[in-house]
C-alpha cells in the first residue's frame, strides 16, 4: 500500500472523487503544509496556520498508479487559481502536492511539465510540490462528509 496526499480546494469535494478510483483504498480528509500542530478546521478557517485542506489516499499501487492519481487531481481542479477554488479563497484552498517521495515528486513534475507543453490549460500552473510531513487528520464530521449527506459534488 502506499500514500499519496493532495490539496486541491475544499476537501469535501476532492474526497469524493478519488474515493470513487478502484484501487483507492482508505481516504481521509485533514491539513497539511502550517506551523500549527493539530489544527482545527476552525483555526485552518483562520489563514494563519498555513495548512492546507488536504486529502490523503491509502492506495494499491498494483490496482491504481501515482500517475493515474495525479491525472485526476489535476482534472477535478483548476491548478491555475492561487489560493482558491471557485468561491473558496485562502491559502487552505491552494492547489498542492504533498509528495511521499523522490519517485512522487519526480512524477508530478514530469506531468506538470508535460501539462505545461500541451498549453492544457490558459494559465500557469501555481501547484505547489512539497514534501509530506505531518498530516493533521480533521474532525470527524468533516470525513467522508459528502457521502454522510447523500451528496455526490460540492463543486459549482
């Protein structure tokens, strides 16, 4: 098994999807990237833990590649809006990629570049690479919170 963690906006919605991928074993939403150890969603709320809303996936690199995952983070959010998604602003909302190692962060470059190239989208991506740390789970109300509520998307 192996982990990957991202940060693409609201963590309810990114949830949601990569929870649909076969092979995506275990999700869990929480923060990541801040100087405040065991942060509430409250406190993140603030701006000024620099965490980001993040998700992270347990996954079965044998059922679902690291590549395949960052395909659908990068199709499920708009990687161009620094610090925001849609109507959501703050540096919580950043796009970002917690890497879990070299191979990660090597990948996610490599398919930043190639996206870059292919002009797929009008704007620079702002992504962000950094090196996972500590991943702050968040309260439980917020897990699998779509789910919980018989909804499928946050999104506009």
């Amino acid at each position: 098994m192996a982990l990957a963690t991202f940060g693409a906006g609201c963590f309810w919605g990114v949830e949601a999807k990569f929870q649909q991928v076969p092979g995506v074993l275990e999700t869990a939403v929480g923060y990541e990237g801040g100087a405040t150890d065991n942060p509430s969603y409250h406190a993140v709320c603030t701006d000024l833990t620099g965490h980001a809303e993040v998700v992270q996936l347990t996954y079965d690199p044998d059922r679902v590649s690291y590549a395949q995952l960052l395909e659908l983070f990068f199709a499920l959010h708009d990687p161009t809006q620094l610090n925001r998604q849609g109507p959501d602003w703050g540096t919580q909302y950043r796009s970002v990629i917690f890497f879990h190692s070299p191979e990660q962060e090597a990948a996610a470059r490599t398919l930043i570049d190639r996206l870059t190239a292919e002009k797929r989208f009008p704007l620079s991506i702002v992504t962000q690479l950094v090196p996972a740390k500590t991943f702050w789970r968040a309260e439980e109300y917020h897990q699998k919170y779509l789910q919980k509520r018989g909804a499928t998307s946050c999104h506009i």
